[in-house]
C-alpha cells in the first residue's frame, strides 16, 4: 500500500514539476519566473525526500536541506534585484 | 497496519496539495492571487511528503529521524519570506500608486515611495550639520 501511495505522490510532484517547468518557460513576466522557480524548489524537495522513502535511507535529507537553503536564498537574491538593481547594497 | 494507512493516507494528501499548488501558478488569474497556490498548496504538500517519510523511518526502519522536523521548519520559516520579496518586486515594476489601496499616512507604500524627508514626527535625531550620516 506504501508503495502504491509512493508511486501516486511521485507522479503528482512529477506532473507539477512539469507545469512550474511550463510557467517558468512561458511566464507573463519576471515576478512571476521567480515564483515559479521558487515552487519548483519546493516540488524538487518533496521528489527527493520520496526518493529517500523509497530507497529507505537517510542519505538524501542533507541533499534536500541543502536544495531548501539555496533555493530560498536564490530566490531572495533574484527578488532583490529585480526590486532594487543590486543584491548587496 | 494502521502505521501503513497513516503513512499512505499522508503520502496522497500531499500529493494531492502538491499538484494543486503547481496548478494553481498556471490557472490563477494575476500574480497576487498565483502567489497564495504555491506558498499554501505546496508547503502543505512538502509538509505532509515529510511527516510520511518521519512515520516511514519510525514505524518501518525503528529509528526516529529529526532531519524532516528540520526541513519543516526550515520551509515553513522560508515560504513567506519569499513570497513577501516577490510581492515587493511586483508591486515596484507593475503597479503604480493608484492601483494600490490609500495608506491613510503622509508616507506612500514602501517600495513606491521614493521621497527623502523623514517622516514627521521622526523616530530618529535628525542628522546634524557638516557630519555625514
């Protein structure tokens, strides 16, 4: 049943991977590539925590600790500077 | 049993959530609205993909494993920051102050007010004469 259960989160997260992949390609304008990068951050955490649940090992919650603190920093980082035309000031 | 229907029923809750917050960022109608699908919908979804992977290690490996409680943590501190900055940059190159509702203060909003007097009263000594501030 957990297995069956894996398999439907994996696709879910696959499938809206692929539609933050869409927003991010087609955006109306920059905010908004910046939220979608954001969200496929989010979605790429949530595969690789499953992936650690499927292969039962605890290796792979440093990679997607790691992938949230980037991820958050990017995406501040790039927010700045489309609001203020400097990162640092 | 019971561990393996709590782990499953979480597992596609969040998966649920999660492709509802990635449809919402294409469905929704203007960014202001897109901003609630993926910081609510998909935190949620990471949420819940987190508490099935802590209830997988405990119940099926026999180890309590804080690192999700961490990873949790981490997201739910991180979402609205983001989501704040980004409805900054929004506001500062697509709206201008009258799409915007009244502040009811001399000051305009923040990120559109490009004034340089202190604010009356001022909340810090004004700087004196010849010294740079």
């Amino acid at each position: 049943m957990i297995a069956l259960a894996l398999v439907f989160a994996f696709s879910c997260f696959g499938i809206g991977l692929l539609l933050t992949l869409w927003r991010v390609v087609f955006s109306p304008s920059i905010p908004d590539r910046i939220l979608a990068l954001d969200t496929m951050v989010v979605n790429v955490i949530a595969l690789i925590v499953l992936y650690g649940m499927e292969r039962g090992s605890g290796l792979y919650f440093e990679a997607a600790l790691l992938f949230a603190m980037t991820g958050f920093v990017s995406s501040v980082a790039y927010a700045k500077f489309i609001l203020r035309g400097d990162i640092i000031e | 049993m019971i561990a393996d229907i709590l782990i499953s029923a979480c597992l596609v809750i969040a998966g649920v959530f999660g492709l509802v917050g990635s449809y919402g960022l294409l469905k929704l109608p203007d960014l202001m609205t897109r901003l609630h699908a993926p910081t609510k919908a998909s935190t949620l979804g990471v949420g819940g993909v987190l508490l099935a992977s802590m209830g997988h290690a405990a119940f099926k490996r026999g180890d309590i494993s804080w690192h999700e409680l961490l990873i949790t943590l981490f997201l739910f501190l991180t979402a609205p920051i983001t989501a704040n900055f980004i409805a900054k940059a929004h506001i500062a190159r697509n709206l201008t102050t009258k799409d915007l509702p009244p502040t009811g203060g001399p000051r305009d909003w923040a990120t559109l007010d490009m004034s340089e007097e202190p604010v009356t009263p001022s909340l810090t000594e004004p700087p004196q004469a010849g010294r740079p501030s």
